[in-house]
C-alpha cells in the first residue's frame, strides 16, 4: 500500500513538472533554428543599424532578444560546439575551420544534436551550410542525425552558380559544385540565388510535415557571408549607403530577412507556429572585410574580442513566458544542445560531458544563468587571417610581471580568451585589435600596444577600451588558474594537411573521397 501511494504521488509531481512547459500542445514543440552566417552586431535593425530588418525586428521584438550572448569567431567552431555543445578544446577542434581537402571531421564519438533529437522522436531537416567536415561519407549530415539534407559542404561559394573554387594540394585552383539533396550531387539549381533557394526548400518542408510529429528544422544559410552576392531588387533601397561593399551586404541582409519572414509566415500558415520554438543566431561577429560591421564593438570575425564573439540572437516563440524581453544573462552557442534536447524531452546519456547549459528557464523565464563562466577558445597555433589596419602583432615584450603571469603555468603568449562573470581576460594576441567606424563614419581607430594579458570588465566596458590587469591582480591570476585548468582537459589539435585526393575534377563536385 506504502508503495502505491508514493508511486502515486510521484506520478502526480510528475505531470506537475511536465505540464507547465506543454500548455499549448500534448507534443514537444518543434525547434527551427536559423543560423545566419557572419553576421554583424551593427547589421540588425535593431541594433540601429542603417540596414533594415523589418522581420528579424518585429519577431524579436515579440520574442526574447539576447543581448549577453555568445559565439565562437568562427564558422567550424560555432556549428561544431551547436552540434556537440562541447568547447572546441574537447574534440580537438581549437583551430580554425575545415578546409575543403583536410581529411577530419567532428569526431564521430561525438553525438550531436539531431541525433539527440531522433532519439525524442522528432523528424529532423537540415538546409544550408554543413561545414563539419565530408572526407568520407560516415562525416555527412545524412550519417549524423539529419533525416534530409539540402544544402553544401563547405562554405564561401557563389550564391548563383553554387561552385566553390580552392587551392588543392598541387596549387592548382579547383572550382566545383558544392551543392547536394540528400548525399547526391544537386545539379539543376544553377542562377537560383541561394537565399531563396535555401527558403524554398525550408517552406516545402513545413507545408509537408506532419504536425502530429515534432519536427527540427536547422536551417543554417549562405547569408550574409562573402562573396557580396545579391539580386538587384534587394538592394534598391539602399542607394544611399556609399560603399559599394556595404551596400551589397546590405542587399543580402534584407534577402536574409526576408527569408526569416518567409519561414515564419509557413509556420503560421500550416499551424505549427503554435508549437514552435524559432532561435535565430549569427555564427560569429561580422567580416569587415566584405560589408559586415560590428560597431560599437571591438575587432571582427576571427577575433576574440567583443566584435569576433558577441553574437546576435533571439528566440521567437508562443510558448516563452515572458514574450517581449531583453535578456542581459550569459548564454553561449554550446547551451543549445542541452536546452534544445531539454525542450523535446529528451535524454542527453550517450554525451561526451557537456560544456553547455539548459538555459530554457533564463530564456523563457528570465532566471538568471546557470553560466557564470565562459571559455572562448585556446589555440597555440592561431594565425590571423586577412588584412587588419595597423595591425599590431607586436606583444610588448615580456615585463618582469609578464614572466610572473608565466609561472602560473598558462603560457601567455598563447591566443585564448576567457570571461568569468562581468571580467574576461585576453592572452596572447587576440586577432585584429581595431574599432572599425560606424558604416560610413570616419577612420579606424587604435590604442597603444597590446599586452600578453589583458583584462576588462565588460558590462561596463563592453567596447573593450579599458584595459584593467594592473587594477586586479587577483581576478587575472584566478582566471590564468581557470585557462591553465581549461588547458589541462584539451584533446590535442587536429588540423591535418591537405589530402590530394579530394580533387573532385573540373566536373565533379566537393565531396567525400575516402
Ligand atoms: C519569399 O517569398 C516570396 C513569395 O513566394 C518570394 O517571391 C521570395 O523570393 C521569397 N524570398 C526569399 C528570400 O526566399
Ligand atoms: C493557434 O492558437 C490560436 C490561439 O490560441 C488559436 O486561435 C488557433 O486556432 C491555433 N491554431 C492551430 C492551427 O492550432
Ligand atoms: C538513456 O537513459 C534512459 C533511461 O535511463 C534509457 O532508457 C536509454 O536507453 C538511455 N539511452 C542511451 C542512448 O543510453
Ligand atoms: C608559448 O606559446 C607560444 C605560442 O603558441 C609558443 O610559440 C611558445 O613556444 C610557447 N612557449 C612554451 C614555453 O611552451
């Protein structure tokens, strides 16, 4: 009898404890995230951007925008770290991204994401850029989770033609088709602009899904990364904007807007908003270089300063329940893993220990974080890529308090980053140091030199302009502690040279070769 009742009882807390997060349906909600590709602090509307983004305006505006959230700098990292909610040192990912002939990819030990979400039941879809590596075929999207798959493998092809060209092994500069439905080649699709192209398919997959099953849509597009691609009509309102290049981005933002509105209107229309948690996310800061801009903030993509990490995101959705907020709580690229797969139901065993954490309740309540820390990355072999205006590579030289630093045990002249709270502490040399103006203001500006370590306080100083270490001491020797710890997990690097034969010929297209 004993036994019964507190069976009984179990039961009933249960539902209480299930209830409250499926009000509007007795199903899961369905998940679609969009993953824009460098897009920049300074390139949303309402960030008050010069660009308009009438549709990622109005959503977030009846969402939670995210306003204290992170990514990595770069494209590999943030989709490896989405889809295994681990930080890059744990599966050996630290440097750079996936070159189209290195043959490696996430480790296939990792269980990422979708096949969490499989696992709870849901039908899951994958549009747009894989990046996660495709040296054999156990890599693809189709072999890890993903149900469908249209889109392409690499990344920084030609929005029209969808042909990707890259040095090979022999120097020789092979363009090819990276372009593929399912594990075939996808001919056919040459002149459609990847944005609509990308939507159309999003759209088709929403019309045809089964609402009584709870779908996962990862919708990861070509924009607003380079080439400076777009249809005329996008850009026709933006003849005010005197730089050609910015100009152009501009075009491709309010292409990606559009695509959003285009989503969203699909899932209104077949019903599933009612049931959908929408996350919108850029993989990392702007690229400078090709129109993007993240002013106020400091550096750029593949930097770890603000500009390189501080993401634009939000979640739109009927079930958040405090619709129309601003969160300033710590939330990072790796939490959606678990928050995502917490929201289906699901079980996270079979994991690798996670460096994410469910932030549902942060997001949707407004609890403060279960973050307090954050590692942005750790890599020895970091070289800076691209153009940087007075670049200043040049660390001061080691000061009796640089060697002190040293014997902490964390070698400071390694490129890491890492925020504990309202602090982050840089070491090594971070990447393109600059402010970049505002679009259309005037010259770049910089300080004096850089330091091996540097600390800033940036909920005050989220520009990064003053540089604290001699103030505190013992907030710098407590997070050199936490990188020396950090460090002390990390696999070692994998980053292997160029395969020769991932040559797909003049006529083939980039795909798996081993
Ligand atoms: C959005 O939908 C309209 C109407 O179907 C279409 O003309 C347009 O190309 C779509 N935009 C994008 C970016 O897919
Ligand atoms: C969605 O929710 C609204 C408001 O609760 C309701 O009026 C509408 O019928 C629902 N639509 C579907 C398709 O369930
Ligand atoms: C996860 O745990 C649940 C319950 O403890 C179990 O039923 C399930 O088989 C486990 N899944 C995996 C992949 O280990
Ligand atoms: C410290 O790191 C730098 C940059 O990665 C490297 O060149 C140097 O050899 C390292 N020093 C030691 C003592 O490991």
């Amino acid at each position: 009898m004993h036994v019964r009742k507190c069976t009984r009882t179990s039961i009933v807390v249960l539902f209480l404890l299930i209830i409250p997060l499926f009000t509007a349906d007795s199903q899961p909600p369905h998940i679609v995230f969009i993953f824009a590709d460098d897009f920049g602090w300074n390139d949303v509307g309402y960030h008050d951007s010069e660009i308009k983004t009438p549709n990622l305006d109005t959503l977030s505006a009846t969402g939670v925008r995210l306003e204290n959230y992170y990514v990595q700098p770069l494209c590999t990292p943030s989709r490896n770290q989405l889809m295994t909610g681990r930080y890059q040192i744990h599966t050996g990912m630290q440097h750079q991204i996936i070159w189209p002939c290195q043959p490696y990819c996430v480790p296939l030990e990792e269980k990422l994401l979708p096949q969490l979400l499989k696992q709870a039941g849901y039908d899951t879809h994958m549009v747009g850029k894989w990046h996660l590596g495709m040296y054999r075929k156990d890599c693809l999207p189709t072999r890890r989770g993903f149900d469908s798959f249209f889109g392409y493998l690499t990344g920084s092809e030609d929005y029209f033609s969808h042909v990707r060209c890259h040095p090979l092994p022999s120097k020789l500069n092979r363009c090819a088709l990276d372009l593929r439905d399912g594990e075939e080649v996808a001919t056919g699709y040459k002149g459609q602009y990847s944005t609509e192209l990308l939507t159309k398919r999003v759209v088709n997959l929403i019309s045809q899904h089964d609402p009584r099953k709870p779908a996962f849509l990862y919708v990861a597009l070509q924009a607003v990364h380079g080439p400076l691609q777009v249809p005329d009509r996008y850009v026709a309102p933006y003849a005010f904007i005197k730089d050609p290049q910015r100009r152009l981005y501009a075009g491709m933002v309010s292409a990606m807007d559009e695509a959003v509105g285009n989503i969203t209107a699909a899932l209104r229309e077949t019903g599933l908003w009612n049931n959908t948690v929408l996350v919108f996310s850029t993989d990392n800061g702007g690229q400078t270089l090709s129109g993007g801009s993240n002013w106020p903030l400091r550096g750029r993509k593949a930097s770890l300063w603000e500009g390189g990490v501080r993401g634009v995101a939000f979640v739109a959705s009927p079930l958040l329940q405090q619709p129309g907020t601003v969160s300033r709580e710590l939330i990072h690229v790796s939490d959606w893993l678990p928050t995502l797969v917490g929201l289906a139901g699901g079980q996270l065993n079979g994991t690798k220990t996670l460096d994410g954490f469910d932030v549902w309740k942060t997001i949707s309540h407004g609890n403060t974080s279960p973050r307090l820390e954050l590692l942005h990355n750790i890599d020895p072999l970091f070289v800076d890529m691209g153009e940087c205006p007075g670049r200043d590579e040049e660390l001061s030289s080691r000061s009796s308090e640089d060697r002190r630093w040293s014997s902490l045990g964390f070698n400071v002249s390694v490129h890491a980053a890492i925020r504990f709270s309202n602090w982050k502490l840089l070491t090594g040399y971070p990447g393109c140091d600059v402010w970049f103006p505002r679009p259309g203001g005037s010259s770049t500006t910089k300080t004096g030199a850089l330091k091996p370590v540097m600390l800033f306080d940036i909920d005050s100083d989220p520009e990064e302009r003053a540089e604290v270490s001699d103030h505190f001491p013992l907030v710098v020797e407590f997070l050199l502690r936490r990188l020396n710890h950090h460090q002390s997990t990390a696999r070692p690097i994998v980053f292997p040279d160029d395969d020769p034969r991932c040559d797909p010929g003049p006529a083939g297209a980039w795909g798996p070769w081993a």
